[in-house]
C-alpha cells in the first residue's frame, strides 16, 4: 500500500481473517477426516471433541476479546489474564451448546440462559476483582528534618 501523498510504502498489518482461514480449514478438513474414518462414537472421542472445541473456540475470540476490552476499557484495567478467561468462558460456552445438542436438549431459552449466566459470573468475578484493587501508591516527599533543640551543659 503506497502513501497517497509522498508515493511511499506505508507499513500495514497483515488482514486478521486472511490469518486465520487456513488454519480454520486446515482443522475442519481434520475433524472431518476423523470422522468420516472414525464413525463410533467413542467416549475418548467425544471428550477430545469437547477439548479440542474449547481450544478452538477459546483461541478463536481471544482477539475478538482482546478488542472489546480495548474498545471499552475499565478502571482497573484489565489484564492477559482477564482476556484468556474471558476467552475460555467463549469455549466452555460453546461446548455446553455442543453437550446439550447431542440429547437434543438446546433451545433459544437455554442458550440465551446459559449465556446469561456466564455473564454474570464474569460480572461478579470482575465486581471482585474491582474491589481488591488498589491503585499505585505515589511515595509522599519526605518531611524537612526537624530542628534539634542546642545541646544542653549538665
């Protein structure tokens, strides 16, 4: 991309999505190819559908949170910590979705209340973490040296 003024190289990020779709097809085509040569639904299968989801779904809105929390930020501001859970919450999201889909159990109401819910642990564990904050303590200039009284005779 060239500078319309001066016709200089103008340094710009790679476009995010164009990262992420060869690895987005590159797992698809391999959980595909699992399943199709592994159709028993084992209990070890199931529960590395369940990790392998999470992972995936967790690293999938680790950027998307990272932006939310930069687009709005708060007093105290958040950390890489706050950003991995807020992106884990996504996947485990996700993976009850996909639990619950597999006895048929999700409807509009069900997604909607789960999503409620981890919504309000989030609040109240960032509400936690609001009130354990303390702001960086500015040193106060030290005192000017009292005078000493003249020594005494005895």
């Amino acid at each position: 991309m060239y500078n319309s003024i001066k016709w200089k190289p103008v340094l710009t990020l790679p476009f995010f999505p164009t990262l992420l779709q060869p690895s987005a097809c590159s797992c698809s085509a391999g959980r595909r190819s699992f399943c199709r040569f592994c159709p028993d639904p084992t209990v070890w299968a199931r529960w590395l559908l369940f990790f392998g989801a999470t992972l995936g779904l967790s690293g999938l809105a680790m950027p998307v949170t990272w932006f939310l929390n930069l687009r709005f930020p708060s007093e105290p501001p958040v950390g890489s910590s706050v950003i991995v859970r807020q992106a884990i919450w996504v996947g485990v999201y996700g993976v009850m979705l996909v639990w619950l889909q597999q006895a048929r159990l999700v409807t509009l109401w069900i997604g909607l209340g789960l999503a409620l819910g981890l919504v309000a642990i989030e609040y109240l564990v960032r509400m936690r973490e609001k009130a354990r904050w303390q702001p960086k303590s500015i040193p106060d200039k030290p005192a000017p040296p009292a005078e000493t009284p003249p020594p005494t005779k005895a």
